[in-house]
C-alpha cells in the first residue's frame, strides 16, 4: 500500500530539449571526438538535454587550460578584494538565474523544484561567504624567535584542482567547493555527473559574464570512465575534490596517490539518529520523516538510521508511518510536491533490492516497499522497516533511497555503541531534553557533524565533512579556502650571521 499522498507527473509541455557544450579556456566547444549524451528526465521518461561526449581528449586540453591559467598568473596574481568583487557578481548573477538553474536540476535530476528553489538560494548564500574569505586569506608571521630572525609562512594558493560532483545536489555541491577555491587563486576543472550536468554548464556561462579570466574555470561534460578518470592522475593536478560514493572515491584516492596530490572527499554515510525517551517527540517525528525522505532519500546525509529508546520504539515507529502518509511524491515541477523521482531505473532497482533482502533477512516492512507506477519515471515508495538488527545490509550501507531503518537501545552505551558499528561516519542527531544527555553521546558518536534536537541543518560557515570512510577534509566553514592551499615558511636572517660552521 502506498504510504504518501501520490501526485502524478504532468506532461513536459512547452519546454525545449537544451543543447550545450564544455567550457574549455573561455570557449563553448563540443567534444573533439563528436558524441553526444542525452539525458531523459527521472520523472517525465523524455529527452530534456544533451551534452558533449568528453573524452581523455578533452580532459587533457582542460586540464592545459587550467594549468596555463594559473602559471600565467592572471586570476592568482589578482588581489583578495579584486577575486571577491568577481565572486559577489557571480552570487549575484545566480540570483538572476535561480529559477532558470532550479528548472533544470528538478528536471534532470527529479528534485521537488521547491527543494531546489531552496538549494539555490542557499548556493547564492555559500558563494557570497565564499567572496569574504577572498579578503581573509592570511599567513602568520613569527617575531619571536630572537633579534636576527623573522618568520613569516604564506599561504599560497595550491595549483590546479579537478573537481568531481554528483548528481543528487548538481548546483548546491559544486557551489560548497569551486568559491573556495577560486577565492583562494586556484584554476579548476570541473567535471560534474553526466546525469545532471545543465546546471553547472549555466555557472560557467555566469562567471564568464561575471568576469573570470578564460582557463580559470573549466567545464568538461562525459562519464567518470571517459572523461573523469585523468583529473585524478594527470600530473598538471594539483588536487582532486571529490564527492560521491565510497567505492569511486577509494578509486580516486588510489589513482591521486600515484603523483602524491592533495584530496579532498565527501562521502557516503549511513547517519542515526539517537533518540531518548524524554525527547521531543512531537519535533523529532517530523525530522525523521525529513531526514529519511527528503530528496527522495538520494542524500549523502539522509537520517537513514533511528536509533531509538526500547520504551518508545512501537510510539514513534506508528507516528512516523502516519506522517508519512501526508507526504506528497510525485511530479517534481509541482509546487506541492516533497518528494521526485528516483535518479535512474538501475538505481531504483538497486533500492528494491536492498527492501527485499531487509524482509528476507526478518525486518518488518511497515510501510511502503514498493514501486510507484505512473506510467512514466521511476518513483519508490516511502519505505519504513522496524526489526532491523545491527548486522543487516540495510542498517550498514548507503541505500541512498527513501528507506528508513528502525533498531532499538536500552542504554546510552549500547545506542552508541550501535551509532560507530559502522564504516561511515559522516553525520548524526541525539534527540534528548536532557542536554547532558545530547552533549555526553554527541561527544562519544564518531561523525564530522552531530545535530542536538535538530537534524539536517547548516549554514556555510559550519564546516562539512566526515570521520572515517564518509571522507576526509571539510567544506564549508572559515577554512574551507585553506584547504585549496599550500603553506609556505619564510626563515629571514637579519643582520650578519653571528655563528659561523667553519672559522678561519
């Protein structure tokens, strides 16, 4: 039976099919080898782009672009108030275009157009924060290490970065790493999913009018196998930010350290949420709808996991079914929709996959579990299992569906213990009136973000990344422009050199 309020996709009336190309040292370019890529939107079944088939080819002539650019210096060389004046016009820009970029990220990757009104509002956001820290890069200087010594370490912007992005936030993932970097001096090469490229295509048409010099930013379109594969090992890269799954970034990782270059990953996670008896019950039920269900569950940072106390279980476990009946699912260009389209039939398949097994191995489908027929697009129901035991596939890896798993605790020790049992790390909640409650587990559960009686919030100046196979290193936050750089240690002896290795 369903479990949501079913909201059937309209025909794509009055919307052309969009034709683009790469940005490659300033210019709009088709690939060398001629293909072309085509992309059918998740919740319509049509055509709605197509892009450039890149190649090693292409990779290669962006990655020369980039290299060039920053050797010759122009965007590097520009003061901290000069690349954050272009950053503001850019963030500025996107603002213009915000329903223009909302439309093709609901299309191409199935999201409630809602929702991505909402991404791209908090793009602009990250971008304009991003423009700040231009003006706040800074060394340290070292005036205490006697009268003939001054140290001064710089920061130095690190080279050329390739940037690699999925398809389940196309705008809003590139925006949490290409600022920084340019706010730092960097030239880059981005390369975002096949599946959902039209967006970033867009911010390279807008930080060309917002005056980026040509090779600081390109754009190559294509599949990680033809196109992707050389920005993790050509030896122009300086660095390689990565988001996606764990296993491609494992791949990048190994390929990254052939030439020893820097990376930068976010990946999976398979977050709980830690839920005590004295919670908030009220506001905790909605989050955990929220958290296992929004963007369809294909979320790096879905709540996918409720830890909850013995005593409550059955209570929460019913209002959560019950909530999720409310929740509309259905056409992504529907004001009122919640929830869109799974990405691709393949992915759906793999979601089913994962819901049969949970009941095959004793997990009680409470409800949903099934696939949405509309007649077009691919769309799964809202899934709730209770009964999950700690050692099932659903409960320790990333379905990236909306599917929520149930497990239950007696005592703090054992919800936290349950919390680190896994591989990932990359986020959690601990819900719990009792403040010293939230802050001993909080403390104790091994994540890059833990959320006290909240779930999922943010804001660009908290820093984003996770512990153990959901990453490494941190975007977002006042360091996030840091991270795109070296260091460098000026040791200046002043005066005569007082001890001399060899006398006369």
């Amino acid at each position: 039976m369903v479990m949501a309020v079913l909201v059937a996709p309209k025909l794509l009336t009055g919307f052309a099919v969009r034709d683009f190309k790469m940005l490659i040292n300033g210019e709009w370019v088709a690939a060398l080898e001629g293909g072309v890529l085509e992309r059918a939107a998740p919740s319509h079944g049509v055509t709605v782009s197509r892009y450039p088939e890149g190649t090693k080819a292409d990779a290669e002539r962006a990655i020369a672009a980039a290299r060039q650019s920053f050797d010759a210096g122009g965007w590097v060389n520009k003061t901290g108030a000069e690349r954050s004046n272009i950053l503001l016009k850019a963030a500025d820009l996107i603002e213009s275009r915000a329903e223009e970029l909302s439309l093709l990220d609901a299309i191409e990757a199935g999201k409630p157009i809602s929702q991505v009104r909402g991404e791209i509002a908090g793009a602009v956001d990250i971008w304009r924060y991003a423009a700040a820290l231009a003006r706040d890069l800074h060394g340290e200087s070292y005036n205490t290490l006697g009268d003939g010594t001054l140290g001064v370490v710089l920061r130095e912007a690190i080279g050329v970065v390739s940037m690699i992005t999925p398809w389940n936030f196309p705008f809003l993932i590139v925006s949490q790493k290409l600022p920084f970097a340019l706010a730092a001096g960097c030239s880059c090469v981005v390369k975002p999913s096949e599946l959902t490229s039209g967006s970033t295509l867009v911010l390279g048409e807008i930080l060309i009018e917002a005056g980026i010099p040509a090779g600081v930013v390109n754009i190559i379109t294509g599949t990680g196998a033809d196109a992707g594969a050389l920005l993790s090992t050509h030896a122009d890269v300086d660095m390689v930010s990565f988001t996606g799954s764990t296993g491609v970034g494992r791949l990048i990782m190994a390929n990254a350290a052939q030439g020893l270059k820097k990376v930068s990953l976010e990946l999976g996670g398979k977050n709980p949420q830690i839920v005590f008896p004295d919670a908030d019950l009220d506001a905790f039920i909605d989050a955990a709808v929220f958290g296992a269900y929004f963007n369809a569950g294909e979320c790096c940072n879905a709540g996918s996991r409720l830890i909850l106390h013995k005593d409550i279980a059955d209570d929460v476990v019913s209002r959560i079914a019950a909530l999720s009946k409310k929740v509309k699912l259905g056409d992504p260009l529907d004001p009122q929709t919640q929830v869109g389209a799974i990405i691709s039939p393949q992915h759906l398949q793999k979601i089913s996959t994962y819901i049969s097994g949970a009941s095959q191995a004793g997990a009680t489908v409470v409800s949903g579990g099934g696939i949405v027929d509309f007649g077009a697009g691919h769309f799964m129901e809202l899934t709730l299992l209770s009964d999950v035991t700690a050692d099932m596939a659903v409960a320790r890896e990333e379905v990236f569906g909306p599917v929520l798993s149930v497990l239950t605790f007696e005592t703090a020790e054992e919800a936290i213990h349950i919390a680190n049992s896994i591989d990932y790390g990359l986020s959690a909640s601990v819900w719990s009136r009792d403040f010293d409650t939230c802050l001993t587990v909080g403390r104790k559960v091994r994540a890059g973000t833990i959320w006290m009686n909240t779930f999922m919030d943010g804001a660009p100046e908290l820093p984003f990344g996770g512990y153990r196979q959901s990453g490494q290193g941190r975007e977002l936050g006042r360091h996030a422009v840091e991270d795109f750089t070296e260091t460098k240690t000026l040791n200046m002896h002043i005066g005569s050199r007082k001890t001399l290795w060899v006398c006369d």
